[in-house]
C-alpha cells in the first residue's frame, strides 16, 4: 500500500513544514510549538522510517495513519482555503473540528505501530547510528532516538487532543452564536 502513494505522501508531509513557517512568521493562527510537534511526528515517521524501513512499510499501522492524515487534511485545507474567501460553510466547520475525535487517535495509534514496527530493523541495521570509537568520541542511537520519540507521544497526545478539544467547544459554539442572529 504504502508504496503506491510513497511520492505523494512524502512531498505533502515535506511540504507540511512550511505550516510551522508560516506560524512562526504569524501568517496564519495557528501556535507554532503544538504545529511543530504534529509536523516533525510526520516527518519523522515518512523519512527516516518509512522511506528507510522496509519492514515499517507493511506495518499494521500504515493504512491507519494514511486514511487519517488523507481525510484530516482534505478537510482542514479546503476549510484554510474557503477561509481565505470568507467562504467556509458551516457542515465543514463542524466537520474540521469533530472529526478529528475519531481520527487524531487513528493516526497516532497508526504512527505508533508503524514506529515500533521500524525498531527491530532500525536496531539490526543501526540506522542513523553513530557508533564508538569515532573521531568525535560520541554516540549516538537512532533506535533509541526513536523510543524517546515513542514516549514523546505519553505527554504529547493529551496535549495537542486537549487542545483541539478547547478549539472544538470554542469554534463551534461561536458558530452557533452566529447562527442565531
């Protein structure tokens, strides 16, 4: 699976970078320290695992976090896109701000197994590994780079669901306030 949409997935999640960019320069609203956590998760997960390990291709995980993302984004760019024109209909509101009740787990459950599933591999083949002695004298392990990046998601998850849960009630509430006049 993962190789038919190998190309589109990793220009559109490269691409991704420049949303941090954009709310580091306050072109859009959105707070760079929780948009840079979602986008390096992804961009970790398509490069060094997935364009890497083959083994992290025919993860369990991948269809997951595919139709995650793919339905996530379609709805959150066409409702960035409408916005630009004032234009965003109500259904697609709700939509950008409900769905991703369902779907944030999906996705993290899926990067998470697809990240796990890279470990064996990542260990055996010593990936992105600088091992001792060297002429820097140090080491580093990018299979327990990823194990740290694994535990990142304890904390990081709440955060950024909590978040979107704060904007959901926020948003729509607001949108039903202009409903009504």
């Amino acid at each position: 699976l993962y190789k038919s949409v190998q190309i589109e997935v990793e220009l559109f999640q490269t691409l991704a970078i420049l949303e941090v960019i954009h709310a580091m320069l306050g072109l859009v609203r959105s707070p760079v320290g929780t948009t840079l956590m979602q986008v390096f998760s992804r961009v970790t997960l398509v490069w060094p695992i997935l364009h890497v390990c083959a083994s992290a291709r025919s993860s369990v995980g991948v269809p997951m976090l595919l139709v995650a993302w793919s339905l996530t984004e379609v709805v959150r760019y066409s409702f960035y896109a409408l916005g630009l024109f004032n234009a965003v209909p109500y259904f697609l509101t709700w939509m950008r701000y409900t769905f991703f009740i369902v779907l944030y787990p999906l996705g993290v459950t899926g990067e998470l197994l697809t990240l796990i599933s890279s470990l064996p591999e990542v260990a055996e083949k010593k990936y992105f590994s600088l091992e001792m002695p060297n002429p820097l004298n140090i080491g580093i392990s990018f299979y327990w780079i990823l194990v740290g990046c694994a535990l990142f998601y304890i904390p990081g998850f709440p955060q950024l669901y909590s978040y979107m849960l704060t904007q959901r009630k926020k948003v729509l509430k607001t949108n039903m306030e202009k409903k009504r006049q």
